[in-house]
C-alpha cells in the first residue's frame, strides 16, 4: 500500500511539472535557451532566468535564491538586451568576486523583459 501511494505521488508530481512546462510553453513570448543542458523554451515575459531553469529541469545549481550567495551566476552569451538591467546585488557580487559584469548576470536576479529575441546562457552544471 505504502508503494502504491508513493507511485501516485511521482505521478501527480510529473503531471504537475508537464501542466507547468506546457503553461509556459502555451503563454510563449520569448524564447531562452539553456545551452549546457540543451534545452530551448518559450517564456513568458516577468519570469526570472532561475524559474526557467527549475522549471524546464535544467542542471544549473541555485543557492539563497535572493542574490547573495553568487551561485548561480552564468554568461548570457547572447540576448543580454531582451533582459532587465543588471540590479545592485548582481553589480556587488560581481565586484565581490572581481568579474567583469558585461556578460556574467545571476540568474536569480535577472528576468525575460521583451517578447522577441533569443536568450542564450552557459552556466556550471551541477552534474
Ligand atoms: S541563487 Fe544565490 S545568488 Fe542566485
């Protein structure tokens, strides 16, 4: 019996990330691409670069989620302009670890801001 509901429970859990997946997919405006994992999604505009990798199950690794602990910081190797400006806690981590902010953003921190364009990001991956 106790298998049995732990199996619901990793269905009713993989039918909620499908249900997730393909609400982003259906509001699609803009698309980022997560280049290590392969993955290439439509996302609507106001979400944060860390949802879209939770959300898609990408293997970028998250710390504090708040910007302070620089985790999960990763290049935007292309499509910076289709993102916010870059916020005082990523400029302070950035100059805390002594990189170069032109291409390096937390992806806690920054979010989709245009319905065009593409957004590509590299990152460390936890696997
Ligand atoms: S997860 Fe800690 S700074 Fe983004």
């Amino acid at each position: 019996m106790t298998i049995f509901i732990s199996c619901m429970d990793v269905i009713r859990t993989v039918f909620a990330y499908i249900i997730e997946y393909l609400t982003i997919k259906e509001m699609a405006v803009a698309t980022v691409i997560l280049s290590n994992d392969n993955i290439k999604v439509k996302v609507p505009i106001g979400m944060t670069l860390r949802e879209v990798a939770q959300k898609t199950g990408a293997s970028m690794e998250f710390g504090c989620r708040v910007g302070d602990c620089t985790t999960c910081i990763a290049y935007v190797d292309e499509g910076m302009q289709y993102l916010n400006e870059i916020n005082q806690k990523e400029i302070k981590a950035l100059e805390m670890l002594n990189m170069d902010s032109g291409q390096l953003r937390l992806m806690c921190q920054c979010h989709v801001v245009s319905e065009e364009g593409e957004i590509v990001i590299s990152y460390q991956t936890s696997c």
